[in-house]
C-alpha cells in the first residue's frame, strides 16, 4: 500500500508541478484522519425510533420469506426442486441440529427480527401509551416470537444486545408473544391514527392466532370476533435489483432465480386461491427435478408481491375453529367455497369431518403464508396432504419421510448461548 500510495502522490505532484501550482510534495497528500470514536452517551437513539421500528418491521419481512418457503416445504405446501440436501432435510421432515441452512436461512433471519423490536422497545421513549414506534416493535416482536412458538420445538429470546436468554417451551413463547401482542393493541389503539389501528388490528390477530395455539379457545374466539370487518394487512415488497435478498418477495425469488419451488399434487387443483402454471405453460426450469414436472406458484408472481400478514377472514377461521361448533364451521366452509366459485361441501358433517373440511379450506386460503406448520401442530389429523411418516420422500435417493412436527434449535445457538449451556 505504501509503494502505490508513493507511486500515485508522485504522479499527482508531477502534473501539479508541471501545471506551476506549488503544493507540496509528500507521502502525505493521500493521507486521511480516520474519525474519531463516537461517544455513545452524545448518541440519542430515542430520536431515531421511528427509523429503528420500521428496520426491525423490514427485518421480520425479511425472515417471513425465508419461513414461508422452509415451512411449506416441511408441510407438503411445496415440493423440494432443490439440490441442496440441507433444504431436502425439510421436505422429508428430519432436520438436523447441524443444518446449515436451519440456521443461516430460519434461526438468524428470525432471531434478528425479534431482537431489533427489542432495541425500540427497551428505548424511554416519549408519550409511551401512545407511541406508533412502540406499538410497531410489540406487534412485530408479537409475530416473531409466534413464528418461533410455532416453527421451532423450542426457542430463546434475548432480553437486549448481549443478553441470551435461555430455552423457552412452547407454552412459554406463546405467552410471550401475546404479552407483546395485547401492548400492540393498546398502543395502537390509543396512537389512534390509521397506522396505530392497523397494527392493533393485527396485532388482535396475532393474538387470538397465540391463544388457538395454545389451547385457550374462549380466549382466541372473543379476540377473533374483535377485529373489525374487512380488516387486512400486507407486508409490502420491491423490486430493488441491488438488494433483492432484503426488499423482494422471496417466494417468487425461488421460484424464478432459483427453481426451488413446486406446487405438490394437493394443492393442483382448480381453487383460485393456489394460482399455479403446469409445465408446458411456461419456461422456467426446476434446479432439481421432482416427480410430475415443475408447477410453479402464482400466489407471488413477482419480486414485488405482497404477503398477507393478517386480517379478518384469518380471525373468521380462528373462532370457527374455537367455537368447536360444526354448525358456524359449516357456514364458513361453504361460504368461502361460494366465494370461491366452487360447490358447497357435501361430506360427512360429524365433528372430525367437518372440522378436517375447515382446516382444508383454511389450507387452500392461506397458502404459503407461513401459518400451516402451527396448524399441523395443533391437529395433525385435520390437516391433509402431509406425507405420513415413514413413506418415501417425494424425489428418490433420500431418507424416508421422517416424524418432526416441528424444527430444533440450531446447534450453533447452543454452543454460543452462556443461557442455554449446561454447567
């Protein structure tokens, strides 16, 4: 470095000679003073808020991609037409605590998002019972800490920048998450302005979606039938070449980057919801290939395709489901096949039955929005079009089709995380 930085000061001191000028001629003409050290007590992050909760709102946007994708694999939501064998662990349901991409594409991304909440709401932060920055980080650490409820057997969460926290149960994360989720509500409502309703609204979803996971079915009714009518909130995307991985749709990244992505024989059907093209009908090509031919999703047909993040059909599903009442079930099954151009249900109407169509239409409705996983969890039997265990994977040469319902803490969390080591 000292030898270019010599050769380029000579080369520039000789034009400025020939040109007359006479400025001296040192080593020193290229030299900079790097900044001082900035002191953190001169630093007011309260005045930046706004830009942190909206940083941490991007970074669950961010990590729902990646769930949504892992997830759908995991529940039959998605074929595997990927190579990597790490991804296929998902497809075949026996994931491994050293998976590599369990942690850099499900934990990290997750994890990020839920400790930057974190950050805005440790913050002593102005009018905090009606602060719009407050009431965005508790509805996003609500939703990240439900993903981890739902997706990961077991979690932690850090209580702030270097602070681990140890393995929570699943009980213990929903818990959590609907604490976060009732400040959302509160805050939001008490912000008052669109903003602040919107992320109450969502964050009642939330809620009562943390409540039916947990058992509390009175509970997940009563905020269910709280979210106002037509309520819907999306997670909005770009097209941002540069940095596509942050800001774009990741689902329909992998399907047309990187082919990783297949609709399976259950969802090829003529519903609207689960919009897809048959090979033939278009040009893409699969990474890897998958019996039947690469069908590729049309739910998010471009990079900046939005993702539904909650609304009041999802809380219309909720209390049908608590209500236990195959009666109201019913009327919700045939009222979206109605809306959906299809014929009204004419199966068996005892409890199980009806309950396993509900669950059905619920899995054409939300399809790959990253909910199904918590939805197998809570009733295995109701939910369809998962490879049972022990049948043979999809694409031939790998494991049979294995028995996790949900995903282990990475090794990596444990091996760094003083919270969660054993003396």
């Amino acid at each position: 470095m000292k030898t270019i930085r010599r050769a380029v000061t000579r080369t520039l001191c000789g034009a400025l000679l020939l040109s007359g000028s006479a400025v001296a001629c040192k080593d020193s003409f290229l030299q900079v003073t790097n900044p001082n050290l900035i002191d953190a007590s001169t630093v007011d992050p309260t005045s930046g808020a706004a830009t942190l909760a909206l940083s941490a709102q991007q970074n669950f946007a961010t990590a729902i991609g990646w769930l949504i994708m892992y997830g759908a694999w995991f529940t039959g939501e998605a074929n595997v037409s990927d190579t990597f064998p790490t991804r296929n662990e998902f497809g075949f349901r026996t994931i491994s605590d050293l998976n590599g991409s369990l942690n850099t594409d499900v934990w990290q991304p997750l994890s990020l998002a839920a400790s930057s909440t974190q950050i805005v709401l440790a913050l002593d932060l102005p009018n905090p019972t009606t602060n719009i920055s407050l009431a965005r980080a508790a509805t996003f650490r609500g939703f990240a800490v439900l993903q981890m409820a739902t997706d990961f057997c077991t979690g932690t969460l850090s209580s702030g920048p270097g602070k681990p926290g140890p393995e929570l149960t699943t009980a213990q994360m929903l818990d959590t998450a609907i604490v976060w989720f009732t400040k959302g509500v509160d805050v939001g409502n008490a912000n008052g302005t669109t903003d602040g309703k919107n992320l109450a609204s969502a964050s009642l979803v939330g809620r009562a979606r943390a409540k039916l996971q947990k058992g509390d079915k009175a509970g997940a009714k009563a905020d269910a039938d709280a979210v106002p009518a037509g309520f819907s909130l999306n997670l909005t995307f770009v097209d941002d070449l540069t940095n596509r991985t942050r800001l774009s749709n990741r689902l329909w990244s992998f399907t047309f980057d990187r082919g990783s992505i297949s609709v399976p024989t259950f969802f090829q059907t003529t519903d609207p919801r689960v919009p897809f093209k048959a090979p033939g009908t278009h040009t893409l090509q699969p990474q890897d290939a998958v019996p039947g031919g690469f069908y590729i999703q049309q739910k998010y047909p471009a990079y900046a395709s939005p993702v539904r993040l909650a609304s009041k059909l999802e809380a219309d599903y909720i209390s049908a489901e608590a209500s236990a009442d195959p009666v109201q079930q019913l009327a919700l099954i045939n009222a979206r096949r109605a809306a959906n151009s299809l014929p009204a249900y004419t199966g068996a109407t005892d409890a199980a039955s009806v309950m396993t169509e509900l669950f059905t239409q619920r899995a054409f409705e939300f399809y790959m929005e990253g909910k199904r996983i918590g939805d197998y969890r809570r009733s295995p039997a109701s939910t369809l079009g998962i490879a049972a265990t022990g049948s043979a994977y999809v694409k031939p040469g790998y494991a049979p089709v294995g028995s996790q319902n949900c995903y282990p803490i990475p090794r990596a969390e444990r091996d760094n995380n003083e919270a969660m080591k054993k003396p």
